[in-house]
C-alpha cells in the first residue's frame, strides 16, 4: 500500500475516518427506517465529521461543486448551511420515535 510512504499517517486516518462516517451513514439510514431511537443521536454524532471531510447531507452540492471549480469558499458554506439545516431538522422534526 502506497499510501503510508506517500502521505504518512495523516492519510490514513483520513481514510479510517472517512470511511467510518460512510459506514455510519448507512447504519444510521436503516435506524431512521426503522424508527430507532439512536438515529437522531448518530445522526448528530455524524455532524462534526461531515464538515470535517467535507461530506454534505445534500448530495447535490457535490453535484453544484464539480461544475464549479475554483468556488471552494462557496462549496464550504453550502456543506455549512447544509449541517445546520440538518441539525435543525433533526432538533424540530426527529422527536421521540417508537420503540
């Protein structure tokens, strides 16, 4: 594996973490389908990781940065709001579910 000697153990916390936060999202979709009470916590938990690598909730703006290369600034504050919305959704909308 190339990737130690090329980008040391930054890369591959990056990528531990990475994929971590994809394997979370697919365990806290199916909690949301099923209406586990823990989604909502591991939705929240997802948050800080999400703008850490750059991973919006609103997969369209992934679509809205790769037509529009050099506005990073602009990719940033749209995965920003796109959290904030998330979280705000989630304290409005995600009450207690059953079970």
């Amino acid at each position: 594996m190339e990737l130690v000697p090329d980008h040391g153990g930054v890369g591959v916390a990056l990528i531990a973490a990475s994929s971590t936060l994809q394997i979370s999202i697919i365990v806290s979709c199916v909690l949301f389908i099923f209406r586990i009470r823990g989604a909502k916590y591991l939705a929240y938990a997802q948050i800080p990781f999400r703008l850490l690598l750059l991973t919006p909730s609103i997969s369209i703006i992934l679509i809205a940065a790769h037509f529009t290369p050099g506005y990073s600034i602009i990719y940033l504050v749209l995965i920003i709001i796109s959290e904030a919305v998330k979280g705000w959704s989630l304290w409005k909308y995600a009450g207690t579910p059953t079970s």
